[in-house]
C-alpha cells in the first residue's frame, strides 16, 4: 500500500507493508525530489526510538544532583505516573517561582504539519497555565531580523519580496554570491516543498547567459551546472572583501551619486571610512587582499564587472552566523546602494538565496489556518541564541537592540519540537548550564542528547503517526499527511499528551475548546478554504482532501522584483525606516553606542583568529546544513548514515592540510580546540580552500565523559564553535567564526552510542 506524506524537504509517497513504513520515495511530480525521504523509515523504526514515558533515575529518587544531566540513566514509567510528575511540577515551580521561571522557548523545525506542530501545541498549553518566557529569533538568519528592520525594512517581509529568479535569468549579467548558494540548503523550506525548483531555475539562468561568481571557502557552495568563477575567501573576511570591492567602484568612479542622493541617507560617513580619513587605513583593494587572501587585482577586476552591467549581490545565511555577521548583510547594502540597481529587474541585492527551497522561487498566495496558540500572559523573553547564558546567568544583565535587559531565572525548561544539543554552540557549555534548572521536561521521538538531558521524558507519535496537512510558509501546495501506520509502544499524539494534562491541571476546556484533534483539523482547514476563497480559490472540503493528492495554488507574483515600488516612488513607497530612506547610517544604531556594532557598516577582525595569536588552531572551521537531512533530524535514517565515513560525520580538508597533519581519506580524526574536541571522518579533497574545513552539522551529539574535554564520538562541530554572540544589537549565532587543529585518531575508536536507547532502570 502506497500513502502521501510530506516533511519539510518536501513531499513523500511511502510503502506500509505489515503496518510498517518500509520506504518513503519522492513524488512524481518531484522534479528535484529530496533523498532525505529515504531517512524516514529506518528512523521510525530505529533502535533510538523513544517507546515508553521516562525518568531520569536520579530525579525521581528526590536527588537529582546525584548524577549529572546526560550521564544518568532512566526509569521507564506508565503514562499516568509521568504526567502526574509533570503536573506536580509545574504546578510547584508556578506557585514558588511564578510562570517568569518557565523557560520553553523550545526552538527547533519539528515537523511540517500545521496542526501538530510542536511548539504550537506547546505554547498554547502553557499560555492556558498562565504563561511562560519565550525566545526571539532564530539560528538561521537571526542577525538579518535584528539588524535589516533598521536600515531597509523587516527582513521576513524582504525574503518574501525576493526578486524571482525568471527574473534574474531575463535581466541580470551577474550574480555575486557572498557564501555561495548550495544546492544542498534548498531541498528543504519551513513548513513543505510542493516542488523543488531552484535546479531547473538555475539551469535557466545560465542558458540565458547570467554568469556566477562563488565567494566561499567551500567550492560546491555553487552547483556544477552555474561554472561559477570560484573566489575563496577566508571565512570571516566578506566584509572586507565587500569594502574592497566598494574602494574600488569609489576611487573610480563607477557609483551612482544620484541613487545614493535619492534613495539613501548616511553615504558620506561611508565614504569618510572606505577612505580611511578617520583611523588612515583605506578599505581597498589592497587591504582587503591581505584579509581575504585574494589578490587585490582580482578584486578591483571583480568590482569594474559588477559596474558594467546588471548584477544581483547575494549573501548567504551562513555569511551573517558569523562574529559580527550583522556587518556583511549592511555592506552588501551599500554596495548594492553605490551601484545603483537596487528595485531594478535582476539587479540589486538579496540576503538568502540558497536559504531554503523557496526564496525567489514561489511564494504562497494566503495565509493559511493554524492551531492559534493563545495570549502568553509572560511578556519576557530571551534572544533565540542566549540559552547557555540565561542557565548560567541567572538576573545577569546583557544588551540587547540598545537595551540593558535582565535574563529571567529559569527554573523549569521544557523544548519540544527541537534538539538545542544539535542548533546551539559550544555543546559543553551548554552540557554544564542544563545541570542547573530544578527540571527539564522533553518531548521526543528519539533518544537524542537533549532527551538524554531531560529529567523527564515524553515519547511522541512522528508525522507519519497522525494526521495533518503540509503547508509550507512559502510555498503554494497544500500537502495531505493522512496517518499511515499508529505510533510504535506507548507513543502519543502531543495533542492528547496536553489534554490529559490540561484536565489534571483544571483547565480542559481552555486548552482543547472541547474539540478532537480531528475537530480541530477539520476547523484549520475550513479557515484556509475561505481564505481560498477570497483568492478566487475553491477547495474540496476535509474529506476529500485528506483522501486525495497534492493540490497546486497560483503563484501570487511571478515576475515580483524586490524594492521596485520604493525605486518608483521613494516617498509613496517610503521604507519603514526612521528616514523613509536605505540608511547606510544609522542614527539609532549609533545612538546605541555599541562597542562591536557602529552606526554603519565597519570591519571587525574575528575572534577565534584575532585571540589565537600563537597559531595553535590554524585552520577555519565551517559547519552548514548536511544534504542528507534537515538540521539533526533523523540521523539515524539510511540516507544520512550512507554518508558517514567510520559511523562518524564526514569531514572535508584539503589535501595540502592533510598531508601536512599525516591524514588520509577515510582516515578517523580528531579535531580540536580549547573548547572542546570531536571524532570525524576524514575525506581529502580541494572542493575546500586550504587552511579550512568544513564539518556537517547535525550529527546527534554522542558525548563520552571519560574522554578528555568530554569528547564527541560523532563529529558533531558544535562542540568547538564558541558561546559568544554576533554583537550586542542582535545577539545571534556566531558558528562560522571557530579556529580548529585536526590529527589523526590513533587509539582505539570508540563505539556510536547515541543511535541506540540509553540505559534503563524497573520502574521503583
């Protein structure tokens, strides 16, 4: 029997055979159909599974310091008796600390249904307990939310406004890829992919003629068929090279004064500062050379081809999770300012192509109904990024978009739909500051490092496990996720799961507003059929619907370019901006008087490379998204482990790097730093720049506590990015900034133990 199901990287048609999920392959209609699907079958059924409600042994004894969170092995209980232990804690940390002591910011992707979606159901059932503390922002792209709403506008509102690649295809002669733009990034978009469409898009662009240059460490940061000019740059050095590049089109004439008079404030401080009036040191050619490692010939030939025609400047998402990431996104601005193209057709700049499958591609042409999660009568929060620090800080003051803020006293956690041990960084850090909280609750499919983590564990039923609908946030399709096998042991629907606690609580009716799960269904959808309506759109009702297959929605702009209307019309379609205006300066950012973010775009050597002044980490480490799965989730499916070399997570380094360190390909290796050290696998090859590295992200942390610096067995290079923040305006992720070494692995290499379930006790 073959059924519909869909996930974020898109839709899947899945073979059940004895009532097990044996195969998801991809849609038909797939051109470019994710092999992520091939994850989902092994995962479900994998030996990491979390059947049965668990507690953390030391916890339930009344003693739960005795053992470390992580190190501690679980009690399986009935259903009753965990939620019971739920109930009675939040109850207790409500009534001695107040709801400003529940942290459940959970951050994470979870699944791709618009019913049971993690955090919603989450939220809505703690904003029915009297609330909680949230996060803001997110990994991705947190520097581009905090910093773009000051100098052009609200940054989700701009990658929904993208200019679309047709677009680009019939006017653009250039494309500069700050970051590059992998192919493996966009199989996946929040919320569903009807269709993958970036492959055909690109292929179209180049048969017309628009030409590509990759600026990136890693060289299939661009695919094959765009032949890109490949320019490895050092990771950390885009801003400089941007200022580079800007000298240039300054000293020689090629800006456009009358688009920077018009349509931006604040030029002349940039000016004052390419030309190094303040400090002597000109941004040009020549000083971005020594930085980037790029010869300055071949910036100002870069800059002149920019000028001479049409050109689209992108930044990748990972250039801004960087130290100071707020930095390139604001000079690629102004770069795109002094060239003048911005609201043209093929011209300008984007932060984000190449994010997910979508940006530039499609756009969905409504809202579409959801779970409403109610009103969290809690108004604190915590930038998405400052997990760690707000355990381990508890009251301690920090900055934030010009604010002094106090980080609240979490005394109970509880993340679902997420795995921190995966998304934050420095994961030994983030090991100590999970010891502090009096509890942690989780809610898992599998026995990842944050199940290991929790105090008290709940096993949750996998998309495929339930009903629901798939529909991406920027997508067109509308995706039926009829349930296609019931979840294994006593795993549940998290709707239920709330339910019931919701009745222990006192508050069922608040929570559930007396509906089933497929009540609820049933009134999401009927919402997202009269906003069909309303775009002239008419949909078949539930049944048929959930029964049936894909359904395909207009295109809402097809031929959109980003900023057109504000080049038309600049005080009509005035920016919302304190100017109305592109503020190469900033009053407001200036005003804040920050140490590590001026009032305009500035370079600021990395911290890694500028502390690491004996050289004893030389190499640049960078960790973007894996092709074979989203993030951390399903690891343990066939897809990913495919990829790994010695169970481990592949590692690239360059063949010089390699021979010089006595590594060869396929080799275990260990890489390092002060912050802590991993197990990978090595493959050689100059697909990466020399003096750099590039590790996936998302392998399921597999910490051994016996080895030194708590070593990782998996490869997971959150355990050697640091814990600091872009800057004090936003907060955000820092990843890409970690200096490393790498050797071979000469003892014995260590068991994966993070694919399987960990030690259980009999219930006491």
């Amino acid at each position: 029997m073959k059924k519909l199901t869909a996930s974020h990287w898109g839709i899947g048609v899945a073979t059940i055979k004895g009532g097990r999920v044996v195969a998801v392959d991809g849609h038909d209609r797939d051109p470019a159909a994710s092999q992520i699907n091939s994850n989902i079958a092994g995962s479900l059924h994998g030996k990491a599974r979390v059947l049965r409600p668990a507690i953390r042994k030391s916890w339930l004894a009344g003693t739960p310091g005795a053992v470390a969170r992580g190190r501690d092995i679980f009690v399986e209980v009935s259903w009753d008796v965990a939620l019971d232990a739920v109930a009675k804690e939040l109850t207790r940390v409500r009534k001695m600390h107040g709801n400003t002591s529940i942290f459940a910011g959970s951050y994470g992707w979870s699944s791709a249904g618009r019913f049971h979606h993690a955090q919603s159901q989450l939220k809505r059932f703690l904003n029915t307990q009297g609330g909680f503390v949230r996060s803001e922002g997110n990994y991705s792209y947190n520097a581009a939310l905090g910093l773009m709403p000051h100098i052009v506008g609200p940054f989700r509102d701009h990658v929904a406004q993208a200019t679309r690649w047709s677009v680009i295809a019939e006017h653009s002669d250039l494309v500069v890829m700050f970051g590059g733009m992998a192919l493996r990034n966009t199989q996946v978009s929040d919320g569903g992919v009807g269709k993958h469409r970036m492959s055909d898009n690109l292929d179209t662009c180049v048969k017309a003629g628009v030409q590509f240059v990759n600026i990136s460490p890693l060289r299939s940061d661009a695919a094959d068929v765009l032949q890109a000019d490949w320019m490895p740059a050092l990771p950390g050095t885009d801003t400089a090279l941007m200022m580079g590049l800007a000298h240039t089109l300054l000293v020689e004439d090629l800006c456009d004064a009358g688009f920077l008079a018009t349509y931006t404030v604040g030029f002349d401080a940039i000016k004052a500062y390419l030309l190094g009036e303040a400090e002597g040191q000109p941004k040009d050619a020549a000083w971005a050379a020594d930085l980037t490692g790029l010869d300055a010939d071949v910036v100002r030939a870069l800059a002149r081809r920019m000028a001479a025609g049409r050109t689209m400047i992108n930044v990748a998402a990972g250039v801004q999770r960087a130290d100071f990431g707020e930095q390139p996104m604001w000079m690629a601005v102004t770069l795109a300012a002094m060239l003048g193209q911005i609201g043209l057709p093929g011209g300008g700049y984007t932060v984000g192509y190449g994010v997910n499958a979508n940006i530039g591609n499609i756009e969905r042409p409504f809202r579409w109904g959801t779970l409403a999660q109610g009103k969290n009568p809690v108004e604190d929060f915590i930038p998405v990024a400052m997990i760690s620090e707000m355990l381990l800080n508890p009251k301690g003051a920090y900055q934030y978009q010009g604010e002094t803020r106090t980080l609240p006293d979490a005394r109970l956690v509880w993340w679902a739909g997420g795995n921190p041990f995966h998304h934050h960084q420095d994961l030994n850090r983030l090991h100590d500051a999970f010891q502090t909280p009096e509890t942690i609750i989780v809610n898992e499919m599998n026995w990842t490092a944050t199940a290991r983590h929790a105090d008290i564990v709940l096993p949750v039923a996998a998309p495929q496990e339930r009903t629901d609908f798939g529909a991406g946030k920027s997508d067109n399709a509308l995706m039926p996720m009829p349930r296609l096998v019931p979840p294994p042991g006593d795993a549940r629907v998290e709707y239920d799961i709330y339910a019931d606690l919701a009745t222990r609580l006192g508050h069922a009716e608040a929570f559930t507003e007396g509906k089933t799960s497929d009540d609820w269904l049933r009134d999401i959808w009927q919402t997202t059929r009269k906003r069909a309506e309303g775009s002239d759109v008419m949909l078949p009702d539930w049944d048929a619907f959930i029964e049936g297959d894909v359904i395909d929605l207009p295109d809402p702009s097809p031929d959109q370019v980003f900023l057109s209307s504000f080049r038309a019309d600049p005080v009509a379609a005035a920016l919302p901006t304190p100017s109305g205006k592109i503020e190469l300066f900033s009053d407001t950012i200036a005003g804040f008087d920050l140490a590590d973010c001026a009032g305009h775009p500035a370079w600021y050597a990395p911290r890694d490379r500028a502390r690491d002044v004996d050289g004893a980490f030389p190499l640049a480490m960078l960790s973007g998204q894996p092709k074979t799965r989203l993030h951390s989730q399903l690891d343990n499916g066939a897809y990913s482990l495919s990829h790994k070399i010695a169970g481990r997570e592949p590692v690239m380094i360059h063949p010089d790097d390699a021979q010089a360190r006595g590594i060869n390909d396929g080799d275990v290796v260990e890489v390092f730093n002060q912050r802590g050290r991993c197990l990978a696998g090595a493959k050689v090859t100059d697909e990466v720049m020399p003096g750099c590295i590039f590790l996936w992200t998302g392998a399921w942390f597999d910490p051994d506590f016996d080895a030194p610096q708590n070593r990782d067995r998996h490869g997971n290079p959150n355990v050697l990015t640091h814990d600091v923040r872009t800057s004090s305006l936003t907060q955000s992720p820092a990843a890409h900034s970690a200096m490393v070494e790498v050797r071979p692995f000469d003892g014995p290499v260590p068991a994966i133990t993070v694919h399987n379930s960990p030690p259980f006790e009999p219930e006491i």
